[in-house]
C-alpha cells in the first residue's frame, strides 16, 4: 500500500478532475512518470500562472487528452520538482498532505511541503 508524507496510508487527490500519471485519481509514480506527479495540490492563479511562464500551461483545455484544463481551486497532482521550484519562486500552491506521495520528499523539503499544508 503506498504511503503519505504523513507516514499512512494514500488518500486520493482528485477523481473530479481526474488526476494523477495513471488518471487514477491518486498521486503515486512508476518508472514511466519521468515527472514524477506525486505532489497533490489546490491550483491557485498564482501557481497557474508561474507554471504557464515555466513552459507548462495547465490551464488550456486539450479535449484531444481529455483535459479540461485546471482552475484555481482544483486539486492536481503535481511534478515533486515543480513544485519545489514553485516552492523556492514564491508561488507554491497548498498541498493535500495526506494525498502527498511520500517519495515527494525526494525533491521536495518536508518541512515546505508541510508549511503550505491545506489540510492542516
């Protein structure tokens, strides 16, 4: 079973929208997810926009992906890694701790993740 951040068991981040690399609604991560989306988060317009500049528009509907595009306030699995540098830019979005891979800490600092906790 795999794990939090929180050391227990993983909850989902989101069926609506359907998130996570395997579209199974969680945050967990296999050898194929070279981005590693193990970060779950509310998206902000803040986040939206810094991730837009960084070359990744979440925002813009791809119905050829089925992807409606992200609004502020969705729940999203994030790349651990761009969530750090969202993180260390200002912009980092809250993070669902508790549908928070615990392998995010491999590139995200605990204590970050923890401070921007929205389940807190």
């Amino acid at each position: 079973m795999a794990r939090n951040v929180l050391g227990t068991e993983l909850e989902p981040c989101s069926f609506d929208p359907l998130t996570g690399f395997m579209r199974d609604g969680c945050c967990s991560s296999h050898g194929a997810d070279v981005g590693v989306h193990l970060v779950c988060a509310r998206m902000t317009g803040a986040f939206l926009a810094f991730s837009f500049e960084q070359g990744n528009d979440l925002s813009t509907p791809h119905p050829e992906y089925g992807f409606e595009g992200l609004r502020p306030g969705d729940r999203w699995c994030l790349c651990a890694s761009r969530w750090q540098e969202a993180f260390e830019a200002g912009a980092a979005p809250p993070v669902h701790l508790a549908a928070t891979h615990a392998r995010a800490i491999e590139w995200c600092s605990l204590e970050a993740l923890t401070a921007h906790a929205a389940d807190a």
